[in-house]
C-alpha cells in the first residue's frame, strides 16, 4: 500500500540549514515531490526528483533519496523567516497519472 | 502565464445542500486532479480529469463527483452535505501526457464550511 511518513515539526534558526525528511513504502513510486503550504495558501512545488536518482540540488534546495531505505529528505540552505510554512512530501505512485500520496506534512518554524 | 485558478475561495452551506466547486487549469494543461485538505485527514485525493473523462479515483463516497469541460475547466460537486465535507479542496492542473506529466501546480484552494 501506499504510505508517506513525516515528523510533524520542526524549528531552526535564521541562516541554519534546515533537513526535513520523509520515509514512503510505496517501491513503484517513480516521482517524489516537496510541496509548500503557507498560511490559507494552496501548495507550492518546490522540487521534485526521479526515483533513478540519488539527489537533485535547487539553489538553496538539496533532495536527497535513499531508494533502499525509501527515504527522502529535503535541505534548505541558510534558512530564512520566509521559508516558515508546511513542508509535504509526496509520492506519485508511477500509474502515470496524478494522483499524488502525501505525507502529513512538517511545519517549519524559522525564528530570527 | 496565469495560473490555476479555484473559485469561489470560501463557501459557507447548511449540512444536507449541495455544493460545487470550479478549477480552471494552466493554459494547455488538459488534467485536473482534486485533493480534499482536513485537519484530521491530511491531503486526500479525490479524482483526476484528463480529456472530459475521470482517470482515477479516490476513496471518496459517491456524493462526491466532478466533470471536466471540453476547455478542461473541470467542477466538482458535493451533494448532501455532511459536516465532516468541511475543508480546503485543492485542485491540481498538469499537462495529462509527456515529459512534463511530472509536474502538478495546484490552485489556491476553495475553503468549505459546512454548519
């Protein structure tokens, strides 16, 4: 089945890096993305990675993908008040179509 | 380019009415997904459009329904409402074939309450 599995909470300085991280069951999973919620907001894609690979970097954004492990985690270099939000992961189950399996979501806290 | 676009944004309706929702995809993208965001629930998949035909489908009861138009403009509909329908229903557009299929960007979402 299908289940995608974050801590709930995390909280870090400005300019610290930030690691957020997700573990999955699901093995035919082909996609998994990082989404970002702020407040009243919709979801934003932030990145996502081929589950061929073993990480992807974005500016400030590393993925990094351990298959065996089924683990994904997500650095946010230098960390700022405006990166405060929920961080979800989620898996696209390989069927080719969008339907995504989310995580619960980790919400950051970035204080000054 | 414009993005995607959900309205109304708020919906206030009394248990039992029905309700429906409108998403309107990024220009060219011909899929439309729904997801249901609770509290207790979590971001839940409901359905996905692709070319005026339902792709895929949640756990959801039958109440819960949705079209898409031949512009892909897609609507969902909840009938008979139950206070428990309350919550933030996303819609997700993305191009439905190719490479970039990979790619889903979500609208701002219609908060739903239910009293």
């Amino acid at each position: 089945g299908e289940d995608v599995e974050q801590s709930l909470f995390l909280s870090v300085r400005e300019g610290d890096s930030s690691v957020i991280n997700c573990t999955y069951t699901d093995s035919s999973s082909t996609y998994l993305y990082w989404y970002k919620q702020e407040p009243g907001a919709g979801l934003q894609l932030l990145t996502y990675i081929f589950s061929n690979m073993d990480m992807k970097q974005d500016q400030r954004l590393t993925v990094l993908l351990n298959k065996k492990d089924k683990h994904l985690s997500l650095r946010i270099a230098d960390t700022q008040t405006g990166d405060s939000a929920i961080y979800f992961c989620a898996e696209n189950p390989g069927t080719g179509f969008q339907k995504l399996v989310f995580g619960t979501g980790t919400r950051l806290l970035v204080s000054p | 380019k414009a993005g995607v676009t959900q309205t109304p944004r708020y919906l206030i309706k009394t248990r039992g009415q029905q309700v429906t929702l409108s998403c309107s995809p990024i220009s060219g993208h011909r899929s439309v997904s729904w997801y249901q965001q609770t509290p207790g629930q979590g971001l839940q998949f409901l359905f996905e459009y692709f070319s005026e035909t339902q792709r895929n489908k949640g756990n959801f009861p039958g109440r819960f329904s949705g079209r898409q138009f031949s512009n892909s403009r897609s609507e969902m509909n909840v009938s008979t409402l139950e206070l428990g329908d309350s919550a933030l229903y996303l819609c997700a557009s993305s191009p439905g074939t190719g490479r970039l299929n990979t790619e889903a960007f979500f609208g701002q979402g219609t908060r739903l309450t239910v009293v």
